[in-house]
C-alpha cells in the first residue's frame, strides 16, 4: 500500500540492460541508508533527473553532503555515470519518494532544498499528484535549518501561481526573489537541465522562486 501521494509518473524509462546491470552494480555506494551518520549540512534536490543540478552543486558546496532524490531509474543511472566519471564523494542518491525520506532527516538539517521542473500535472483531474502543495510545504519548513531556502523553478503558468498561492497561505516563508526581474531570471549557476532545455525549446518561460524559512513557532 502507498502511504503517500503519487506525485510521479514512470519510474524506468528506455534503459538498456547492461546500462541497468551497471548501474545496479554501482548505485550502492551511493544509496542512503540512516541519515544519522551525516552530521554534516545537507542540500536536497528533490526530482533531481538526469542530476546536471546535483553535479554543480556538489562542486560548489563540496564540504556538504548533496542528496538526489529521485524515483526514474534513468535519471538516476545517467547520474551514477557522472559520479563515477567525476570522482565525485559528496553525492548520496535516494531512490524512493521524498516523502520517505522526510521521515529519515533530521529537523533543521537542511539548508537548501531544490525543485526543478516538478512534474506540473496540468490536467484538473491531476492536479492532486502535484509534489508542492501545503502539506508538503509544512513538511519541509520542520527540516530546513535556520534560514534554510527553497528553489523552485516551473515552466507551467498555472504550477506557477498554484505554487506562491500556497506557500503564502500557510505563512510560513517570503518569497525571497518577489520582483519580476528576478522570478524571470535563471538562478544564478544553475545548469540547463534536461526539462529546462525541453521548456526554452518549445518557447515557455519558465519562473524562478526562491522562498525562505521564516523564523516563526508555528
Ligand atoms: C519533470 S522531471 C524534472 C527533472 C529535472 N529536475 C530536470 O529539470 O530536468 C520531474 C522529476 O521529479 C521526479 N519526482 C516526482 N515526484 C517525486 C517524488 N515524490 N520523489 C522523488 N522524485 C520525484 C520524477 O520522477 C521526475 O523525474
């Protein structure tokens, strides 16, 4: 039984056997088993993809630990590859949904968490798939540290609004980048992703939230 909502689609795509043998040999070292032994700060991408986010990270933040959480087996394999390639140590993959690995973390441990291209689930009668609404906003406000922030980028308009209209109903965070300029404007460093490519491509322009933790007793 599912405890929690199914806010994804496909979890394997067109891998190819020996990719998936390979990446089956590989992804252990990289899984996350009890958070407890990371007492090191830690940033999240939840829907991390083909992990271009998650590598620019990890070179930018090297004295923290970067996690990718995210359930296609595709995305997670093209980022093993990367890993390997780039000898990269401060990456750990979480391979089931987010919701799971809430229960794991630590509160207060978090000091960045990073959405891009949330699968926007435009149909009405979908809707209720999407990963950000105020349940999921509640959840990760008790995680993140002191000042803790979050990024969010959507190429879908009514995503968009849906977005700022709840995480402004439970008052728990300002919207940090609250001016046009700016919620137009790529985060500063942040790589073309394989959705990002997919929305500039086809002409949408995507937006740029940043919200950050308000300090409240909520
Ligand atoms: C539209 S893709 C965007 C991928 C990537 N961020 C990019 O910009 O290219 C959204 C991703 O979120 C993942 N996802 C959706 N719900 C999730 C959840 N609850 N936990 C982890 N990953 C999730 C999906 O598997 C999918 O790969």
């Amino acid at each position: 039984m599912n405890l929690f909502p199914k806010t994804y689609g496909r979890t394997k795509g067109k891998i190819k056997k020996p990719s998936l043998l390979n990446y089956y040999k590989k992804i252990n070292k990289y899984l996350i088993d009890s958070m407890s032994q990371y007492n090191k700060d830690i940033i999240l991408e939840i829907g991390s993809g083909n992990g271009e986010n998650i590598i620019k990270l990890s070179n930018l933040y090297k004295d923290k630990i970067i996690i990718a959480c995210e359930v296609y087996i595709d995305g997670n394999s093209s980022l093993v590859k990367k890993l390997e390639n780039k000898k990269i140590k401060n990456v750990k993959i979480f391979d089931k949904s987010c919701f799971y690995l809430f229960k794991k973390i630590k509160k207060f441990s978090i000091d960045q968490i990073w959405i891009l291209f949330p699968d926007p689930w435009p149909k009405k009668r979908h809707n209720k798939r999407r990963l950000i609404n105020e349940n999921f906003i509640n959840e990760i406000y008790s995680l993140l540290a002191k000042n803790g922030k979050v990024y969010i980028a959507t190429d879908d308009k009514n995503y968009f609004l849906n977005i700022l209209i709840n995480f402004q109903k439970n008052d728990l965070f300002y919207w940090h980048n609250d001016n046009p300029n700016n919620w137009n404007t790529k985060f500063q460093d942040m790589p073309e992703t394989s959705y990002y490519l997919k929305a500039m491509k086809i002409g949408q322009k995507p937006k740029f939230m940043i919200f950050k933790k308000k300090i409240c007793l909520k």
